[in-house]
C-alpha cells in the first residue's frame, strides 16, 4: 500500500504544492476547477475527526501525568482496564444507560490543556510549528531508542518479537485487513489529506531537492512505525511471558495496545524502572500525537488564508489575523469533540474512528488518481515533475498514476463496503448512534466533492433560465446573463495562466498617456 498508493500521491502532491505555490483548494481549482470539492473534502473531514483524535493526545496526556506517581496508578488497588474504563474514561456500560451524557469534568480539562499546547505552539505560524518540531519529533525518537533499549532484553520479549514479525499469510485474504492497511499508511504519510500541498507551497519553485526529501520523510515514516513496534510487541511478549499465555491472546489493538497491555506489561517490570519507562513511552505517545495535530491544523490555517486571499487578493495576512484566527479554530474543534467528553464518548469515538477516516481517505485518495491522472491529465503531471525535479516520469509511473492505483483503490473501497454488510462489525451499538456519528459525517466528506459542480449547475439554471423568465430586460442584458450563466464562474487552467502573465506585465508596461 505504501508504494502502490500512498508514496506516489504523497509525491505528486509536494510537486503540485510546489508548481503552484497555493494551498490545496487554489491548487486544485488551477488543475480542474469542477474538482475542487476534492481540495475540500480533508477540510470537512477533519472537523469530524480532528475532535477525537486530540481526544486520544488528551488520554497519552493523561497517563504521561500519571506516571510521575509512584506507585503507577493502575496497579495501585486496580488493573490496568480498570483504570481506563473507571478513572480516565468513567465509561457507563453502555450508550444510553444513565450518565450516558455527562461530561467528563478531568478529560475535559486535560483535552483544553492539550488545545491550549496546540495553540501556543501554532500562535506564529508556519515558523513556530518548524521549532515545535525540533521536540515534538527529535525527543520522541530519543525516548524510543531508551525504551528500546531497555525492553530488548526483557523475558519473552523474543516470542513478542516473533508475533509481531512473522508473517501470517492466510490473513491477507481478509479484505478489512488491506482496507485497515490503506487508511493507516495514508493517514500516516497524509496523501490526500491537503497536508503535502500546503507544506510544500512554501518551498521556492525552482528547490530542486524535493524528490529527496519526499523519499526521506517516507523511509522515516515507516521505519519510525516499525521501530516503534519492537519496543511495544517487547513488551507484549514479557507481559505474556510473566501472564504464562500466548502472545496472540495478550496482544489488542488501538486505544487498548496503548493504554491497557503496554500499560500493564510497563507495570510488570516493577520498581522506579517501570515509572520511568512509563514517564518516557507516554511522553512519546503524547508528543507524536501532537505533531501530527501540528501538521493538520497548519493545513486548516492555510485552506482559511487562501480562501481569504481569493476573495481580496490584496489583503495581507498579519501574524495577529492568523492568531485570531487560529484560537477561533481551536476553541470551535474544542467545542466539536464535547460528545467525546462524555461517560459514553469512548463508544462515540470507536464509532467515528471506524468510519470517518478508513472510508473518506481512501474514496477521497482514489478520486483524487482519477482527477490528476485522467482531468488534469498525466502528460501536465510528467512535465511539473521535470520541472520541480529534474526527473521525468515512465511510462510504467503513468500507466501506474492512470490505472493501476486508482484499480487497487476502488477494490479495497469495495471490498470495506462488503466487509462492512457482512461482518456488522458496529452491530453492538445503537443504529442511530452508528448513523449520526459514523454513516453520516463519512457521506457528508464524500459528498463534498460534488458541491462545486452542483453549485455551477443551480446557478447556470437560475441564471440562464428562471432568472430571465422573472425578469424583464433587454435583449444585450439576457445575452450577458446567458453569458455568465455559460461561464459558471469555472475557467479553463490556460485562461487563468493568461490572466496571471497580463497582470504581472501590467506594472512593467507604466501609466499610459
């Protein structure tokens, strides 16, 4: 999945980023400017999903906290589940049992904390989220590497190892399992996502080390996520070591890796060592859920600027503007994710976290192959990626561009949706709880891809047709209107280049007369 889809779009992207020195939505709307719902569609979904997953920074914030205790709290007269489900989360048994919608005083204060990190570290843009980064990525690997270290040895940290290695073949006949791999490695390198574009607007555009950088965060990207699992699966393999049962059965998934088997198998070392390892993996955690919120946010920041500058190309945009601007937005996400606060916003966010992002990333991944390869076309791609690199694209990358990624897309879309009809994996919860929290945000991200064509549609029958049946003018005013109607307010990529060169001679030519 990471060479077939998400690598060569993540590439792609940076190109486009860099050819039209615009965030997503100017870019897409100089390619093909009736797929501009596409630039939209990561907005949308990131109002749905960025809510929750800072939740999850606000839970890594939590135990990062609590491990300063000693002893560690989960093992102090409870279990490591215990405390998830009693302390941190004071998760009622079910949705709809009493206490159901009552906020979490503690999580709330700690998901504030967590957008109030966010803010201060964003307040000066592109320029403080650059020395962020200096902690938000360098101590993370740093930690990893101690903790490496120091569980490498542990006992039956081998057998951990080996589960976590080895390869088990038959499971790759189980579509979810490739549509799980899809949403995870392009959520993790953000294709589609409008982070590339916008990161990559900022290069100059004639910087010739693009393809470099692009392969390195990738390799890094990985090779981060692989390393990290040799630390955790350590774990996992002394915790089922001292539990005396298979790997298989102590090992989870999401949340539940995290905060209940790597919190119980720290726990199981035992003594100050374990504080301290503990004290290291959730800063970790912490740290890399906060640079990825880095990432998205710096993304909405710039969807706002351009639509601010598309609208008075001769305003500028002040550092105090964007400050404004940013608090707005997180204190609007921070009242989004209130749901998720609540004694049963655990369910809600198993919920949105099954649905928003697997499904939305992938459809909007493969429309965007369709769009770049068959609307914008391969043949302006090649000549941007000679441009940007020096390199020229293959016949194999553009039949690949063209029909191999946007095929392998659409199987793995259909098979989630057959998976989804027969394995009723969300069968659990309530039907309306699944609909409004999951079908209906996915289907609205989905959707928005269409909204400009629509909008072209009723104002072309509203200006071409009713417009001048309830009116009466003459015959150049309906003419004008027909016109306008025609135009729709979409023009051809060639006539915006034009419209670009005459204005920037226009100073060049002087005052007339």
């Amino acid at each position: 999945m990471l060479a077939v889809c998400a690598f060569p779009l993540f590439f792609y992207e940076s190109v486009l980023g860099q050819r039209f020195q615009r965030g997503p939505a100017e870019t897409f709307r100089k390619m093909a400017p009736r797929w501009v719902g596409l630039a939209y569609m990561p907005v949308v979904m990131t109002v749905f999903y960025l809510p929750y997953y800072q939740m999850i920074v606000a839970y890594a914030f939590h135990y990062f906290l609590a491990s300063f205790a000693y002893p560690l709290p989960w093992v102090d007269g409870t279990t490591p589940d215990r405390y998830l489900d009693e302390v941190v989360l004071q998760r009622v048994d079910a949705l709809g049992d009493e206490g159901t919608l009552t906020i979490n005083g503690r999580l709330f204060a700690e998901l504030l904390a967590v957008w109030i990190i966010t803010a201060l570290c964003l307040v000066k843009g592109i320029h403080s989220a650059g020395k962020a980064a200096y902690v938000t990525v360098i101590l993370p690997v740093i930690m990893l590497v101690i903790l490496f270290f120091a569980c490498i040895g542990l006992e039956g940290a081998g057998a951990g190892l080996y589960y976590y290695l080895m390869p088990r073949w038959s499971l790759l006949l189980h579509p979810d399992v490739w549509g799980l791999a899809a949403g995870q490695i392009i959520f993790s390198l953000s294709p589609g996502t409008g982070t590339c574009i916008s990161l990559a607007s900022y290069h100059h555009r004639d910087y010739k080390k693009l393809a470099q950088d692009c392969a390195l965060v990738a390799i890094c990207n990985s090779a981060f996520s692989i390393f990290g699992g040799l630390v955790v699966f350590s774990v996992v393999g002394n915790l089922a070591h001292s539990l005396g049962r298979p790997v298989e059965e102590v090992a989870a998934s999401g949340e539940g890796l995290a905060f209940i088997v790597f919190a119980q198998g720290l726990a199981m070392i035992g003594g100050r060592s374990a504080q301290i390892l503990s004290i290291f993996f959730f800063c970790t955690l912490f740290l890399l859920g906060l640079d990825s919120t880095f990432a998205v946010v710096e993304t909405l920041q710039t969807y706002v600027n351009d639509f601010i500058l598309a609208r008075n190309p001769s305003k500028r945009i002040s550092a105090r503007g964007n400050a404004v601007r940013l608090v707005l937005m997180s204190f609007t996400l921070l009242l989004v994710g209130l749901p998720y606060m609540t004694r049963g916003g655990y369910y809600l966010l198993e919920i949105a976290d099954h649905y928003i992002v697997t499904y939305s990333l992938t459809i909007g991944v493969l429309l965007e192959y369709i769009m770049i390869g068959h609307v914008y076309t391969a043949e302006k791609l090649t000549e941007d990626v000679h441009a940007a690199t020096g390199l020229t694209l293959t016949d194999g990358c553009v039949r690949h561009l063209k029909y191999v990624a946007p095929a392998v897309l659409a199987w793995v879309v259909f098979f989630l949706l057959i998976s989804e009809v027969t394995e009723e994996s969300m069968s659990q919860y309530p039907g309306v709880t699944v609909f409004f929290f999951g079908v209906l945000p996915t289907c609205i991200c989905v959707s928005v891809t269409g909204w400009p064509v629509a909008q072209f549609r009723a104002r072309r029958l509203f200006w071409g047709t009713l417009y001048p049946m309830l009116s009466q003018r003459t015959p150049e005013g309906l003419a004008a209107v027909r016109l306008r109607a025609r135009r729709g307010g979409f023009k051809d990529f060639q006539d915006m280049e034009e419209a670009e060169e005459e204005q920037s001679k226009a100073p060049a030519e002087g005052p007339s007369g």
